[in-house]
C-alpha cells in the first residue's frame, strides 16, 4: 500500500487540470500551493531537520525570483537559465546568512534571519532594476524548449514536475550521509561534533539547500503570477511559510504540501468578504495543531496508517 | 599516547584546572579521579577544545591546540559524555553508524540520488560487530529513548567504538548504573582494552576505577595531587584525605 500510494497521487495530479479544465482559477491557486509547498519544503528542510530557524525565508524566494525575472527581461536570457540564475543568487545569499547561522542559536537566530528578510526587501525597494516601490509587472511566463507556457493548465505541469523533483531530492537527502548528520546536529550539537560531524560546514548547507528550494519557488512565483513587488516578500509571507510548514507537520516530507494547499486554497477560495474569518480559522488551526499535533496535520494520516498497520498485524 | 602539559583552564576568576601534567600509555585503562568540582570533566573538554586553555594536549606527539572538535574523531580520539548526548530521533543503529561519519565517504550527488551510505555491507557489518561487543544487537532497530538508562550508555559507547578510536574518553560511564550493569560495563572495558584501545576514563565508582585501572591520577581543585597504582593511590593519605575519606 505504501508504494502505491504515491502513484495513485500523482495519477491523480496529473489528471486534476483535465478535471478542472473549466475553472482555470483554481488551477492557479493549485500552482501556487505548489510553489508556496516548494518554498516551505527548504524551511522545512532548515527546522525541521537541521534544527535551525528562519524568520526571513521569503527573503530567498524574491531573491530568486527577482533576479530570474531580470535575467529574462533585462538581459533576453531563456527561462531555462534565469531559473538556473534565481536559484544559484539565492544558494549565494543562503551562504551569506548561513556564516552569521554559524554563531547564532534560537532566538538570536531568528532575529538575524528576521533582519535579512528586511535588509532584502529594503534593498529590492531602492533599486532601480528590481523596480523600486513600482515592483517588476508584465513578467514573462516560463518558457520551454521554444514551447510558451502561457496559461495555468501548462504551467500546472511545470511547477508540479519542479514540487516532485523538491520531494525526491529531500526525501534522499533527509536519508543521505549528510541528512543524517543535519538531523544529527538537530539532536545534540554536542554529540554531533563529538562523533566527527562539521557543524559549521552541516549548518551552511542546510541554508544553502533551504534557499535553493526557496529561490526555485521564487522563480516560479515570479514567472506565473508575472508581477513582483517587495511587500509581497515581507515578514508576513516568511511568517505564512512557517505557519505552512508548521500545520502541514514539520519535519515531515508531505505535511508542507498538504499545509501549503491548506493555506492557500481555503484562504483563496473563501472569497474577500471572509477574509478576517480565514485569518481566526488559521490562527485557531495553528493553535491546536501545536497543541495536540506536534507532527502537524500529517500525524492524522500516519495515526491512521498506523491503525491499519496494527489492524493488519492483528488479522495475521 | 596523550601528554597533558602544564594544561590550565580559567572560567573568570575560577581556576577550574591549574597547570596539570599527566601522560596516558598506550593501552592501558588510566582513570581520573577526584571530588565533584575538581576539574575532570574539564580536562576531558579541554582535550575536545570545548573550553579554552593554555598549556598543551598531545597526542601521538602532535598538538591538539588548533584541531577542532570534529576533527579529533579522525584522528583517532572518541568519547562519551557525563550527561548523554545521543541522537534520540534516530535507532540505535543510526546512533552507532553516526559514529563512522569521518570515514563513511559520500558526495553530494550520492545525498541527491537516495545513497544510504551507513547500509552498505562493510559499515552494516562494523555496526553489527561494534553492538555484539557491547550486547546491544537485538536492539539495534529500538529508539534509545525507549531504553533504560544503562543501556543508552552502552549505545553511547558502542557510537564511540565503532570508528576504530585508539584512545577513548569516557566520562562517568557507571554513574547511575545498577551494580549488574556496573559489572557488565567493567567486562566491556577490559574487552575494549584487549582489542588495543587505550582508556582514559573519569569515574567516581570507586570499584569500577580499582577494578579495571593500570594507573590513576587523583585531582582535587584542579590540580594532581597523586598518580599511581590503583594500590598505590588506595594508600596514599593526602587522596584518603580529600576523596577516598579518613575513617
């Protein structure tokens, strides 16, 4: 069952435009979710199994997409390489943020990360190639091998091929010599060092992989809602990110997918007129998913799958 | 093997360790006694350069002053801690294999590719001969939160075994230990220390360190105040006086 369950998901996915081929707003909102689920999975990468915390993610993600969208635009570079382009400048930034990681812990962390959030968006504010105040509009949509992908529904497959591509590179890493000793310098600092484990080199690289998924969020966001502006990068994203991460299930491969859809579609779909009611609901989700779900909505699912298992054991 | 000179460690205006000299030979069980206070666990963060000191460490003739913490795994040099410092998110399996971490080779395209470097055979069967040694091999799939205190100790020292140390530091190892454990632990260390690997140990169970010890050396305030044979030291007044106790 575990190794089918995958495939039915994404025999589903990839049927989901077909379904919705009438509401092409919602296939919007679903490749947002997608890119917001991308961006979480590095916060999720960088909390969840490093042990490190960020309060200024979204940081990465303008990074990323400001310069994939001037990369386009400013310089006539194909998608292809802008993407390439966002994702190594944000990977260059999680180097910068990760030197001041090295000596910092908890809340101290938190309020460097918070600082280069604003140092980030300030500075995009001032520029004149970012924009300024004016932010970047009319940004092209990704390009493929010649091929345009100009509405929603082929956009759909680029960005759900990028969130697998996010899954497959975690779900290996996290299992991987390196993605053992983050989760091992997550466990204690002391014993990791003890054991052979070079924290300093483990924390730059938990910050660089965290902002690689970050800026390729970055540059698909950029390249599909087609207009940036700093704002749209502030505390509140990098806050929404965290909230994503932390109702989704944190530490967990598949909890910020379904806490980025969560997010995003209820959010969306209940219309502005409910909106105050969306921010009580999320607040009040946050609140008893802290208390009573510490691996976040997804301990739902495995509480029943360890139902079924324990059912099963039983049966035998 | 390791030569302590004239090692100091001040934290302020405390004097935690005063100018100590000490020397540990090649296999031998050396302990480091002395009340609460005196400065052991000091001298074993010092040789991890988790404090900083003046005075020198060597080991094997080669200065630890400016090696860093993880790099001393390479080297040749494991520990275990008065306060555990397990992994807990991980099995017992993972704990010990975290151990071999300088060693086990990897690249960034084997992390992305889904390479599980610590099941591969060789380090399966490192892994498999290190939990036989300290009994732990039908638990090496339990998390060692769900394991009593003495046994978590032994996954402690297994994760510090399996690298292949030549000099291992072990830090209160019998404390909060049952005397059965206490036994079990003496007959893992004097294995230990046939296999080749020296000893350095910091115990204040008595019988464990007049069991096992080739030689001690007894502290008080930071500084040595004897060295010797465990009969030697048992004899020796200024030690009866400030640690063993006058009857």
């Amino acid at each position: 069952m575990k190794k089918i369950t995958p495939i039915i998901l994404l025999i589903i996915a990839l049927f989901i435009p077909v379904f919705l081929r009438e509401r092409p707003s919602l296939i919007y909102y679903i490749n947002l979710s997608m890119i917001y689920a991308i961006s979480a999975q590095g916060l999720n990468l960088l909390m969840g199994i490093a042990g490190q915390i960020s309060l200024g993610h979204a940081a990465f993600m303008a990074i990323g997409g400001y310069t994939s969208a001037i990369l386009v635009m400013s310089f006539h570079l194909p998608f292809i390489i802008a993407l390439i382009g966002g994702i190594l400048v944000a990977c260059a930034f999680g180097v910068i943020i990760g030197f001041p990681a090295l000596r910092l812990k908890g809340f101290y962390l938190a309020i460097a990360t918070l600082a280069l959030g604003n140092v980030v968006t300030d500075i995009i504010k001032r520029l004149k190639i970012t924009g300024g105040d004016y932010g970047l509009r009319n940004i092209p949509p990704p390009s493929l091998f010649g091929f345009e992908l100009q509405n929603n529904l082929s956009q759909f497959y680029l960005v759900l091929g990028c969130l697998l591509l996010v899954i497959f590179v975690t779900r290996n890493f996290i299992k991987s010599k390196s993605g053992m000793a983050l989760q091992a310098m997550r466990d204690s600092e002391t014993g990791a060092r003890a054991v052979g484990i070079n924290i300093s080199n483990y924390k730059l690289l938990a910050f660089i992989v965290a902002s690689a998924f970050a800026g390729l969020g970055g540059v698909l966001y950029a390249h599909s809602v087609t207009y940036l502006h700093p704002t749209n990068f502030g505390l509140g994203f990098s806050i929404d990110l965290l909230a994503i991460t932390i109702i989704g299930g944190i530490g967990t491969l598949w909890g910020v997918v379904l806490g980025s859809f969560l997010w995003v579609l209820v959010r969306n779909l209940m219309g502005t007129g409910l909106e105050v009611l969306t921010g009580v609901l999320f607040g009040v989700i946050l609140i008893l998913v802290v208390l009573f779900l510490p691996r976040g909505l997804s301990e739902i699912f495995f509480r029943i799958s360890n139902r079924f298992k324990s059912k099963e054991v039983q049966e035998k | 093997m390791l030569d302590i000179k004239d090692l100091s460690v001040h934290f302020g205006s405390l004097i935690a360790v005063n100018t100590l000299n000490m020397k540990v030979s090649e296999n031998t069980i050396h302990s480091l006694i002395g009340p609460n206070g005196a400065g052991k666990t000091t001298v074993f963060n010092a040789i991890y350069n988790f404090v900083p000191y003046t005075g020198d460490i060597l080991f094997k003739e080669k200065s630890l002053k400016h090696v860093p913490t993880h790099g001393l795994s390479q080297m040749g040099i494991s520990r275990t801690f008065q306060n555990l410092s397990l992994f807990y998110s991980m099995t017992v399996e993972h704990n010990i294999a975290l151990g071999l971490h300088p060693t086990a080779k990897s690249n960034i395209f084997k992390d992305i590719s889904g390479v599980n470097i610590y099941s591969q055979k060789g380090i399966k069967e490192k892994i498999k001969s290190v939990a036989e040694l300290v009994g732990l091999t039908q638990l090496l799939n339990a998390y060692p939160l769900f394991l009593p205190y003495g046994t978590q100790k032994l996954v402690e020292l297994a994760r510090a075994l399996v690298n292949d140390p030549q000099l291992l530091l072990l830090d209160e190892p019998a404390a909060g230990l049952n005397s059965a454990e206490k036994d079990y632990f003496k007959k893992i260390l004097l294995e230990v220390k046939k296999r080749g690997i020296t000893i350095l140990l910091v115990e204040h169970d008595m019988g464990v360190v007049m069991d096992i010890s080739d030689l001690i050396t007894v502290m008080n305030f930071g500084e040595k105040i004897a060295e010797g044979t465990p009969e030697e030291v048992s004899e020796n007044p200024e030690v009866i006086q400030a640690y063993l106790g006058v009857e």
